[in-house]
C-alpha cells in the first residue's frame, strides 16, 4: 500500500524544469499537496496546489 500522506515543494515553479517538475507531481496519485514558490502564479489549478508568490531579490 503506498502512502499517499506526501508533500512536494518546488521552488522555481514557472520556469520550464519546475513547471514541468510541478504538473508531474499534480498528476501522482502519491502526492497529496504541492507547494511552489515562485516570482509569479503558474497559472495550473489544482485542489492540491498551493501556490507562495515570492520576490526572491527581496525576501521577507
């Protein structure tokens, strides 16, 4: 039985690895919740995707 209580966390989410990274992990089953930070919204929607908008020149 696989555990299906996983988180993923990408950080670079609308760049082309990331934005490909986070609409693979969506679509596993195993992942429960995706977190991304990112400079701007992906644009996916998703129940499982939470997305953080980050200006990562100046953190908070």
């Amino acid at each position: 039985m696989e555990n299906k209580d996983k988180q993923a966390i990408v950080i670079g989410a609308t760049g082309l690895t990331g934005f490909e990274l986070t609409k693979l992990l969506l679509q596993d089953e195993t992942f429960n919740k995706v977190i991304v930070l990112t400079r701007r919204k992906t644009g996916l929607i998703d129940d499982k995707l939470f997305e953080h908008i980050v200006d990562f020149d100046n953190p908070e």
